[in-house]
C-alpha cells in the first residue's frame, strides 16, 4: 500500500527519493510524488545547514498518476533538492489523480505532508479549516494534516506537528517539510510504520526499510505515538508530550540482492524459485534430534504454559490465512489440539470469545496488516496471548505480539505472495511438532516426522524441475475466464490458495472449494470451457478426489491433477497430470502449491499481465 520515504543530508535528494519510491513500488500504489526543498539565496549567503532561514526557501513538489517512471519523466533532470519526501499513494479518499497524489501543501505552500493511513474525522477538520479560508486543492482527507500544522506553526516546526496531531482520529504514518527547515524531516507514527534509517551524515525516513537499504542498514523502528525529527547529523524521538524516548538501533540482517531480481524476469518467478532454500531457512537451527522436537524460543512460553494449551486460533488475513489453515488442521490431527483459522477482518467485529487456555496466533507475511493487527489487538485487550508468525523482522504484529516465529523467507517483493506461505507453513508444522511430542506423539514418530519435514526443501525442488511441464499447462488454458480449484482435507486450503494465486495475476475468475462440496453448487458451473484442477495426494482421501474428479469429467469438464508421481489411475483420468515427488501425505501442501503458483504465474505471462504488481492489489494492506 501506500510507500514513504525522505531524506536529508549532503546529497541530493531528489535521485535518492526516486530511488527509493522505485524500491516501495511492489506495495501497490496509483499515483506518486516528491517534494524537496530548494535553498533560496538565504541559504547560500552562509548558515549551518538545518538551521531554520527565515526566507529565501522554497518547496517543489512534483506528482503524477501511474508509475514512478511517469513521474521520473516529468521530474526535471537538474533538480536539485537539499532534502525532501517522497510517497506512493494507493487511492482511499478521493481518485486516482495528480491533485491527489501525495506530497500535499498547506494553503501558503511552505509545508509539504505524506501520509500513510486515514484520518478519520477529516470532514469536520476540513470544514473548521475551510471557514478559516482554506483553499484545498484535493479530495483527499491527508490535506488537512499541513493546514493544521500551519495553524500551529510559530517557527518550530516539531511543535507545530505535535500539536496538530492531538486532532487527528485514525491511522497514521507521516513525514513533515517546512521550506523554512532545511534539512529536516519531522515523522509521526500511529498504526502506519515508519523507520529512521542512520546513515554517515545523512538520514533517511521510509514506511519499510527496502526504501533506504541501499544506503544504510541501521535502522531505528518507531512506536506509535512517537515523533522523530531528523537532520544530517542525526534523529531524536520523542513522545507526543515531549517525553523523550530512548529507540535501539537494528541491523537489518538482509543484502540488497535480496530485493534485486537477478537473472529473473520478475520477483514473483525468483521467489517461487527460491523456495527449497527459503523453506530450509525458516527449519534452520529449530530442529532438536535429541528431543525429536523443535526449538521455537522465541515463543517466549514457558513449557508448563505450552503444554497447557486447550485451543488454537489463527488469525490471518489472505495467503496467510490459507497457510493457517493448513496448520490448524495438522494441529488437530497429529496434537489433538481444537484448532482453527479466523479471517482477521471477521473475527474483530463478531465479538470473539477469548478462553484462558486459547493460544491465538497471528500470521501475516508483511507484520502490517491492518486486519490482522486490530484482531490480535482485540484478542489481546480480552487478555488472549497472541503470537506472530511473520517475515518482516520489527514489524508492527511482530513487536506487538507476546512472542512468536519469524519465517525467514527474506524480503517478499511480489505482491502475490509464494515463498512467505510455505515458510509460514514451515514455522507451524515445527510449532505442530513441538506441541504434539509435549502430548502423546512417540519418539519415533516424532524423528519420522523430522524426516519428512527435512525433505520437503529437495522435494520443491524437484517439483520446480516441471517448470516446462507447468508452462505448457498453463498455456493450453489460460484463455479459459473461469476456473475451480478443488482438494480435501489439508488440500482444501491449498485449492483455495490455487485459485487465490490464479485470481490475483492473471485476473482469471477461479474459486476454491473442498472437492466434496461441488456436487453442492459449483458443480452447476463446469462445461467445457471451465477446467477443474483438482488437488490430489495418495492419502486417505484419494478414492473420493477421484470420484469428484469423474463427476466433472461425466459433465464434459476438463480436469487438470496436481497428484503424486506414478499415479496412474489419477493421471489416466485428468485431461493434464502433473505429479510432485512421492512423500509423507502430511507433507504435500509444501509440494502440491508450488504447480499451483507456477501455473498462475505462466497463465498471467501467457496474458501479458503485470506479474509482480497487479492490478489494485496492494502487498502490505495497511488500512481496512
Ligand atoms: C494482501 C496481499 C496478499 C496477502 C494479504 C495478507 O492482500 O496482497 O498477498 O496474503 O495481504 O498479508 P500479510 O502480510 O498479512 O500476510
């Protein structure tokens, strides 16, 4: 969603900025814009850079709808900027236009705002500040926040922001110009992340780190109801109050080709490709032979508490509710523990009963999603303890939540996301393990579980080693405009994440349904131009995927099996087979996926679609 970034120090700042919305582009926006402050004479006549001038100064802001080359294009090659801000915006009040665009400028043009978030009571705000005289020159709610800090402004710029922000309902992640300030940036945070990155005599302020890992990897995670305000020589936050607040610096721990696409042609075919290893990472050192159990330490729960645990709940929001489905249901069967998984966006407003002995966890590849943050926040306000399961390390869920799992998948930059799923299934079979040999799974049974979990990286693998196999299937149906995915038991929730995956890139309509469930409605759909892909394993449920895989045949409906290798009776069936490698039933969700996103992948290139950035979507949905 919606991206931040701003600098101040000796470079210029305009290349720096546009570098930088470049690296947030994959959050998903409409429209992008910069503003950077341009030392008036005042400043050349002498003065220590960040030292308010009192004239001289001057702001340009620049935004454009599209992408950031559009904006590129328009942005004057010889622009200096001494310091400045930058923002993706992904439209919620008011269209997708240049006026809307963001940096916006209070009425006199001296101050410049980008914001991430809603401003709830923008209405009322605006209509006080319109009686007053106030011009706005967009529809959107972020322009009141610089004709407030206008009001307030009586030289110190931090001041004023402060006591603007004591009116604002809602969410916000902002960062503050002032023509007269060079060389400073003042950042609030309430609910919309934003990072101070600690360069050599400069710094930086980004909604995500990706914006400035190019030129530092000291980081500094702000706090809602924190200010920061940095200059070249350094940053100081403080409360709303004025209290001030002692912030560590974090290393971020990943390399800048990690964000880079290499030899692929986008990030989402590198990201499916880096799946043996990623996978192998989020296992990594959490494996315990001796104890044929795993290690999660960061759970920060003690044994007894574990071991206590009545009930599980995940709280999820889309490709990461599909992975908590998938671990809710392993809970269940191999540590007989009641689990389920909750939609984020649901479970916060049906007033969820909150039981003692209830382990709740909430699974979000970003760590931002606004869903998912409210929910746990409920859940915790009710006194539940609530656990992460993320990938972005310091995000929000993350350090909000009592403890949990990071995944370790590495930054994620397709919006459709693939290598965070199988990872977050990773990091729940360990926690699965962990559980059920505190109950009554053996040891052995718990060493072959072991096993099973450290072939999964080879077995994916082998299955990407079909890429050319996947790329003819895809191709042979993407013109279809409708498509089921269909699957049971631990298959149910990889059919739904099928059809997600198809529906997100290639913009075909697919649904995901339990394959029982079609003779229930969807079956009325299938003709000969509607292709089923039918998930299915050699585990207990076989005979009765089979079944439903003939019903749909019987209708005239091409099939396409995603099945286990050498199964002929599946394979003899289905108009198109594919089989992944043949393993521990409990395991193929790692292994059946990946055709399943190979095979979007290929239908939105046989498309010509927007592969990494599709349409609408947004990677980190940051309002909701
Ligand atoms: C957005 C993304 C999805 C993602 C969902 C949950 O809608 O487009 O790909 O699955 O948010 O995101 P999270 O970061 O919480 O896993």
């Amino acid at each position: 969603m919606c991206g931040i970034v701003g600098y101040v120090g000796p470079r210029r700042a305009t290349p720096i900025l546009l570098e930088g919305l470049k690296r947030l582009e994959y959050r998903g926006y409409d429209s992008a814009g910069i503003a950077v402050g341009l030392a008036g004479s005042a400043s050349e006549e002498g003065g220590a850079k960040g030292a308010p001038k009192a004239s001289g100064n001057r702001l340009q802001v620049i935004k454009k709808i599209g992408k950031i080359a559009a904006l590129r294009a328009v942005v004057p090659k010889d622009l200096p900027g001494d310091w400045g801000i930058g923002h993706t915006r992904w439209a919620t009040h008011g269209g997708v236009t240049d006026a809307n665009a963001h940096p916006h400028l209070d009425a006199s043009g001296k101050i410049a705002v980008v914001h991430n978030g809603i401003i709830e009571n923008y209405r009322p705000l605006r209509e006080m500040l319109e009686k007053d005289g106030v011009r706005f020159a967009s529809e959107t709610d972020t322009e009141v926040i610089p004709n407030l800090i206008a009001r307030y402004y009586e030289g110190d710029l931090e001041a004023a922001v402060k006591a603007a922000l004591g009116h604002f309902e809602g969410t916000y992640g902002i960062a503050v110009i002032h023509a007269d300030h060079p060389g400073l940036i003042v950042g609030a945070r309430n609910g919309s992340p934003l990072v101070v990155g600690v360069g050599e005599g400069e710094m930086l302020l980004a909604s995500d780190v990706t914006a400035m890992i190019s030129h530092t990897r000291q980081v500094v995670y702000l706090n809602d109801g924190e200010v920061v305000v940095i200059e070249p020589s350094g940053y100081r936050t403080t409360g709303r109050d004025d209290r001030p607040v002692d912030k560590k610096v974090d290393q971020v721990t990943w390399e800048l080709n990690n964000i880079e696409k290499g030899d692929y042609p986008c990030y989402m075919e590198k990201e499916i490709f880096e799946q043996p290893e990623s996978i192998a990472r989020a296992l990594s050192g959490r494996i315990d032979r001796e104890t044929a159990s795993a290690k999660l330490g960061g759970l920060n729960l003690d044994k007894r508490r574990l071991r206590e645990v009545g009930r599980v709940h995940v709280i999820a929001a889309g490709t990461s509710w599909h992975a908590g489905l998938v671990g809710a249901g392993l809970l269940e069967s191999l540590a007989r523990i009641p689990a389920s998984a909750e939609l984020a966006s649901e479970l916060r407003y049906r007033n969820p009963v909150v039981e003692k002995d209830s382990l709740w966890f909430a699974v979000s590849q970003s760590g931002e999603t606004a869903d998912t943050l409210y929910a746990m926040r409920e859940i915790q306000r009710k006194g539940g303890t609530v656990l992460g399961v993320c990938n972005v390390v310091g995000s929000t869920i993350a350090r909000e939540s009592e403890g949990g799992v990071y995944v370790h998948s590495g930054p994620e930059i397709a919006v459709a996301s693939t290598k965070a799923f199988t990872s977050q299934l990773a990091a729940l079979y360990l926690f699965t393990l962990q559980q059920a040999r505190m109950r009554d799974l053996s040891m052995e049974e718990g060493l072959r579980f072991i096993e099973a979990l450290e072939a999964v990286p080879g077995a994916v693998k082998k299955v990407l080693g079909g890429r050319d196999e996947l790329q003819r299937i895809a191709k042979k149906y993407s013109h279809a405009t409708d498509f089921l995915f269909l699957g049971r038991g631990l298959m149910y929730p990889i059919a739904l994440e099928g059809a997600l995956k198809l529906k997100e890139i290639s913009y075909i309509h697919a649904e995901g349904y339990a394959s029982g469930e079609i003779k229930h409605g969807p079956i009325a759909l299938v003709s000969p131009e509607v292709p089923s892909v039918f998930v299915v394993p050699d585990d207990g449920l076989r005979e009765k995927t089979i079944s439903n895989m003939r019903e749909i045949k019987a209708r005239g409906g091409p099939v396409i099996a995603i099945g286990v290798e050498g199964d002929g009776e599946v394979a003899s069936i289905a108009d198109d087979f594919f089989g992944v490698p043949k393993g521990d039933p409990r395991f193929y969700p790692f292994t059946m996926i990946v055709p399943l996103q190979l095979i979007a992948y290929f239908c939105a290139l046989e498309l010509g679609r927007d592969v990494d950035q599709p349409r609408n979507l947004a990677k980190s949905v940051t309002v909701e």
